[in-house]
C-alpha cells in the first residue's frame, strides 16, 4: 500500500548563509546569501539598520562582514518566527535600497552615504588639491594653511580632540525595586534588608532562604521569588538570578500585568550586568522591542535604553527617549534623566549647554564616570582648565582602569600647560608609565614641546619620536598627526627631500585625514625652492621626477605661477618637450586666473614646435584667438602659427595672412613677410617692408634680414647700399653668397680685375660647393669673353 500523503506542508524554514560587503566611494553594500529568499523587511533608525527575515535561521557556518571604519557590528538575535539581523554604522545612512535575486537566493541592501563635499562642485575640484572656496560666487580651489609662515606654532596649536574611555554606569532602582509596587515588609525582613543595605548580597540570599519562603505559593512565592532574583542580580550571581526570575515568570498568573513587568525589568538588568559590550546589550534589549511597562517601572525601563543608546553613540535615540520622558516629568529620576540630556549636549558638542547642566548636579557625578569625564573634557574644550583640573581630580579618584586614568592624566597635564603651570605639566606628563593611549599622547605632547626649542638634537630626538609614536596610534587621526609632525620636523631640520617623501605618504596613505590641507600648504612651501635647487645642481631628472610627481599640487598652489612656466621652459631646454607640454597642458586646464590661462599659450606653442607638432600649433593657437581676440599675446601666437603653417607647405596661405590690413603688426612678421615676398620675386614689396625695419648698427640686425635686403638693394640695380650689406656678411654665415655677391656687383660696375679676384677666393675657400660651382662658371665665362 502506498504511503498517504499529508494535506498539510511542512512550513518553509529560510536558512541565512553568508553576509558579504563591500565598499565604494558613496555606497555600501550587504550581500545576504539565503538557500532561498524570504520574507524581508528593512528599517533603518539612526546609525541602526535592521532587518527582519520571516522564518529565518542562521547557518551554522555564517560568515559575518568585518568591522571597519563604516560598520560597527553586525548582530544576530533569533525570535519565535524570525530572524533579526543588526547592523550598526558608525554614522546615520542617506537612505537605504534593496533588491532581491530569486534565483540565486541572495538579497542586495545598498547603504548610501550623504556626500561628504559641498555641495557645489566645480570641475576643478574634483580634479585638483587643496580647499574650494567661494570668490565672486565662483568656486576655486586653493592650497593654504593658516600655520604659513609659521609653522612652528603648528607643535603649540594644533591639538585633536581627547576622549577619556570611561564605562556608563547604567541606572538601577534603589534596593529592593519591588518596593515601587508597594510594601515589602512581608517578604523583606529586617535583618536581609540590612545585609543588603551592607552590600552583604549572598549573605543577604542565603538569610532570605532561612525564613522559609520556599515553601510558599502563589503571588507570595511569586514575590519572594522576584526579590530572590534581585538580591542575586545586586550580587553578581547572573545564574542565579536569571533561574530565578524563570521560574518566577513560570508561576505568574497571567493577568499580572505588574509583576510581570517587574520580571521583564529584572531581564533588563540582568542582561545589562552580563554584557559588557553594549552593542549586544542593545541587541538584546531590542529583541524585547515591545514593552509596555507599567508606570512604576517604565521610568526606569526607558532610562536604561536612552544610557545604551548613549553607550553606542546612538544619540538620536538615546534623544528621543529623553525628550519623552522628560516631557512627562516624573518623580524621582529628573535629575538623572538631565545628566543624561548632558551627555547628548557634550556628545553634539554643546559644551556650554553640557557644563552648565553638569554644574548643576555635580552632586550626583562621582558615581558616574562617564559623565564626569564628559563634565571634564566640556571645560577643558571651553577652555576653563582650572574648572578641568578639578573634575579631572575628581574623576581620578574613583577610576581604576589604566587606560582611563591615564588619558585624565593626559589632559590634565594638557590643562596645566594651557593655564601656564608648564613645569608642572611637563613634570606630569613624564610621570605617565608607557603602556596606555594617554601614554603615546603624552610622549607626543613631549616631543611637541621638544620641537619648540630651537636646538638640533632635541628636534631630531622628536621627530624619531614622531616616526615611532605613527606605528603606534591606533587611531587613524592620531597616526596621521603624527606621521605629519615628523615631516614638519625634518624640513624644520633642512631635510627638505625626505620632509617631501614623508608628506606625499602621508597624503597617499590616508586620503581622508583632516591633516590634508596642511600637508598640501607645507608642500607647496617646500617644493619651489628644492626644485630650483636641483634645477641649478643641474640635477634634471630629480627635479623632472618631483615635478611629475606633485604637478597637480604645483598647479593649485597657484602662488609662484611663473615658476611653473620656467620649469616647461627649462624641459624644452633639456629636449624633454613632451614633459614641458604635459605640463603647459595641466596648467591651461586648471589655471584660476585668466591672466595666468593667456601666460601658457606661447611657451605651450614653442613646445609643441620643437615636439614639430604643427597641427596642435595651429589648433591651440586658433583657440587663443577665439578666446582671446584681443589678447595682447596674439602678435606672437600668431608668428608661430604662420610659422607651423609654413612647417606644413601652406606657404601660400601664410603670404596671404600676411598681406590682411588687419594682421598684427610687428617686426617679425613684417621681416617674415619680406621673406616670403623675396621667395615670390615681389622686390618692391621686399623693399617696402624691410628698409625701414633695418637700422645703422648692423650688428643688432639678423643676417638673414640683411641678406634678403641686399639682395633687393642688388636687384634694384643700388649698387653701393647692396655693396655695403654684402661686404657686413662676409663676416658670418653668409659669407660664400655675399662675396660672390659683390663680385657680381664688381664686375658690373666695370672693376674687372677685382671681381676675379673675389671669384678665384671664393672657388679656393668656398664651404658651399653651390657657390664655389657659381664662381667657377662665372670664371669660365669671363675667360670666354676675352
């Protein structure tokens, strides 16, 4: 017989499997593999995002994404029915998609994050370094530090806000909290109540069990139970306390909706002394999401779930439990539940509103660590550093945690420095024992203090200091601080190359430290003069190699901009013109000023001439033009686009351009106008347009120019004026043309003899074989003649 068939299915279970990441600039993405995709629901609160997986379990081989600078952790909490995944962020999300793939049984949610710049962003910001700033209602972007001119003050000023690690201390009912239900005297015997009054909690458990209320039942048990869990919560026997409370949850009756609630706010406590870690404790917490406490006990509920939203820098939470309850204004924890609004006021950074309200309960603070450190720091960031000095004192009488004492040690010694009892800080500060994070700060405040002195040993010793504390600093702006020092001090020791290499890793390694605009500042102070440096050590390729390297931060410097036009020159003079056109093509595209844009044209065309890259001549000299049309450069631009034009063959062209009325008019391009007219045989033309360029001291003269017109000079039969140029050439490089030249003129004029007499010369001494060729044929027909 077959087996029958049940008309009824199992129930689908969903198993989660693998929870990936992965970052891009603006987004982040959790990857949620599943053996098959289930009901799901995404909320975000805050930096809290969660989600809830409908009939979901985890596998037992999960795998979790790592905590990095965007994720805090990753939590799991299992219900009845669902699965609960946490995320917590280091801060809030823009806003939060998801998208399923069915097939593949996975599950997108993309965490995007509000962009961090302006919101205006020029395209030259995006490109370039240094800070956008606002001119004229037009973004630029400039390279400054206000430590310019002074960098020394840098060691004195610059100070990165310090944090002392201290626990919250979360908020309990005073012994017994059964008693906000009404009279305990039935379960709570005199002599417990005072060995608990004592601290004496098992002692207290086991004179509770002496009385003989195991033995009882109902609600009397019920309650003897609940006590019997708070006694052994108080004493730190979580077992105990946990069985307890169970087996007292066990026998409630249903309709207790009071002690009920006095069970669940036992669970809370229990759960807040088991965990030290308070993003589990608000997992935890948050798994019991829907409680309704009674009156007596929701003051308190709701108070320990603002203390855990401020444990893990939840304070969008943290502030709306605090505005609610505080709104209602109940009895008996006003003033706890204003200490706590003072933590969220030093947390935002209103360190006024926070001192003020601390002041007012400060009273109340020796038992709250954190909250007396955050009174500290507010008057040490308000800059009252006697008022620091006192709360710092009074916060290291209680604390025990090295870590904890140590950083209040820091900045008390800090405080003492700042008020001028800088003996007495720096005596402080060497008292620190190594070991802690308040220890690295202090050896970094002493290498500081070091620096200051105008002494090469000690600035030395601080710098090494400097380069040892940046492997050390756990904390990304710590390490870049330091790592930024210890450049400062090697160009303040005249090491300006390795003060270079050092900023530039900076920069490279940690793309995000606030620590950038500086940097950038101290390079763009450092790098101008290293490279004339190099450049007169005649150490090219070093100097090409930092050019190349930082050309972006040359350019948005914008201080020395025709530094950066000298250095394309001294490439084009190396032969290294695709070097200096790179360059001259950077500074065209991001030049701040037009008048520093028009500074690039002629050196980038002389570039491009010599790379004989005629096209580009032609075209960038056209854009200067268009751009330009009146610019005072163009004269110029336009000789050498005639110039590449004739490169090219376009010879016809180019005479052309130069016979328009509306040319620009120099010498150049009249002398190359005469040139080109020569080459056509136009000799009026020639004539025209060079005897009033060429002066009386030929020697200021191109030999080219005087060439061209004493050929004219010839032409038009002006024997003595063409004489007279011919006779100035035989001195340089036309010299074989001119004295055949003049004898030509010799024998013309009838001065036979001497006119031989230059041709044999020139036939025996000629570099040209065109004009030696010359003179010999003009002998041979002479001696035919006779």
């Amino acid at each position: 017989m077959a087996g029958s068939v049940s008309s009824f299915a199992a129930p689908q279970r969903f198993v989660l499997q693998k929870i990936d990441k992965q970052d891009e600039v603006n987004v982040t993405r959790l990857t949620l593999k599943f053996n098959k995709v289930p009901e799901i629901k995404v909320n975000t609160s805050g930096q809290k995002l969660e989600i809830e997986l409908k009939s979901t379990l985890p596998g037992s081989e999960m795998v979790y994404p790592t905590e990095d600078e965007r994720l805090v952790r990753t939590l799991i909490g299992q219900a009845k029915d669902k699965l609960m995944v946490s995320f917590l962020m280091r801060r809030p999300p823009y806003f939060v998609n998801t998208s399923k793939e069915l097939r593949t049984g996975l599950v997108m949610i993309d965490v995007h994050w509000r962009d961090a710049q302006n919101a205006m962003r020029p395209a030259i910001a995006r490109k370039l370094p240094g800070q956008v700033s606002q001119l004229g209602g037009v973004g630029r972007r400039g390279i400054n530090s206000e430590y310019r001119g002074d960098w020394l003050r840098f060691f004195d000023d610059y100070e990165l806000p310090v944090t002392i690690p201290a626990q919250i201390h979360y908020t309990t009912p005073p012994f017994p909290a059964l008693a906000l239900l009404g009279p305990v005297d039935d379960v709570l015997p005199v002599e417990v109540e005072e060995l608990a009054a004592a601290d004496e909690w098992d002692a207290a458990i086991a004179a509770l069990r002496n009385i003989g209320f195991e033995s009882t039942t109902g609600l009397e048990r019920v309650r003897f139970l609940l006590l019997m869990s708070e006694l052994a919560l108080r004493g730190g026997n979580y077992k105990l306390a946990e069985k307890r409370v169970a087996a007292a949850q066990a026998a409630l009756p249903e309709d207790d909706a009071v002690l009920t609630e006095y069970a669940r706010l036992l669970h809370m406590y229990i759960a807040a002394r088991q965990f030290a870690d308070p993003y589990q404790l608000m997992a935890a917490l948050e798994l019991d999401a829907q409680r309704q406490e009674e009156a007596q006990f929701s003051v308190y509920s709701e108070l320990l779930h603002a203390e855990v939203a401020l444990a893990t820098n939840d304070m969008r939470s943290a502030q709306i439990v605090l505005d609610a309850q505080m709104k209602q204004g109940k009895a008996g924890l006003e003033s706890r539940y204003q200490q706590r609004q003072a933590d969220v006021w030093f947390d935002q950074g209103d360190y006024a509103a926070a001192v003020e309200r601390y002041q007012s309960l400060a009273n109340q603070l020796a038992d709250f660590p954190s909250s007396l450190a955050n009174f500290a720091m507010s008057l040490y960031r308000q800059k009252d550093y006697d008022g620091a000095i006192v709360q710092l004192k009074r916060f290291l009488e209680g604390v025990d945690d090295p870590e904890s004492r140590d950083m209040a040690r820091y900045l008390l010694a800090m405080s003492m420095i700042h008020r001028g009892d800088k003996d007495a800080g720096y005596d402080l500060l060497h008292q620190i024992i190594p070991g802690t994070q308040g220890a690295l700060l202090a050896k970094a405040k002493i290498a500081d203090l070091s620096m200051v002195v105008d002494d090469f040993h000690s600035r030395r010793r601080a710098r090494n200091d400097y380069a040892e504390l940046a492997g050390l600093m756990v904390d990304r702006d710590r390490r870049a601080e330091m790592q930024f020092k210890q450049a400062l001090g090697s160009y303040l020791l005249g090491q300006r190359l390795e003060a270079v290499d050092e900023l530039r890793y900076l920069l490279r390694s940690d793309r995000m430290t606030n620590l950038a605009g500086h940097a950038q500042a101290l390079l763009a102070d450092i790098l101008p003069d290293l490279i004339r440096g190099m450049i007169e050590d005649k150490k090219y390729f070093s100097a090409l190699v930092l050019v190349e390297q930082n050309r972006d931060l040359l350019v948005a410097s914008q201080r020395d901009f025709d530094f950066l036009i000298g250095l394309g020159e001294v490439f084009s003079q190396l032969e290294l013109s695709d070097r200096a056109v790179r360059l001259y093509l950077y500074l065209l595209d991001h030049a701040a000023e037009e008048q520093q844009t028009r500074q690039v044209y002629i050196p980038l065309l002389e570039a491009l001439m010599q790379q004989q890259a005629y096209d580009r001549v032609i075209d960038y000299a056209n854009r200067y033009a268009q751009k330009y049309p009146q610019g005072s450069q163009w004269p110029k631009i336009f000789q050498l686009k005639l110039e590449a034009m004739l490169a090219l063959g376009q010879e016809d062209a180019v005479f052309s351009a130069l016979k328009q009325k509306d040319r620009p008019k120099t010498e150049a391009l009249d002398k190359l106008l005469a040139h080109l007219a020569w080459k056509r045989g136009d000799i009026d033309l020639v004539m025209n347009t060079l005897v009033g360029l060429i002066g009386n001291d030929l020697s200021q003269e191109d030999p080219a120019d005087l060439l061209v017109l004493a050929e004219a000079y010839r032409d038009k039969k002006n024997n003595a004026q063409a004489l007279k140029l011919f006779r100035y050439l035989q001195q340089g490089d036309y010299r074989d043309q001119a004295v055949y030249r003049e004898a030509q003129i010799l024998l013309r004029q009838g001065q036979r003899q001497d006119g031989l007499k230059l041709l044999r010369q020139l036939v025996e001494e000629a570099q040209s074989s065109e004009w030696r060729s010359l003179a010999e044929e003009t002998l041979a027909i002479e001696r035919f003649d006779r």
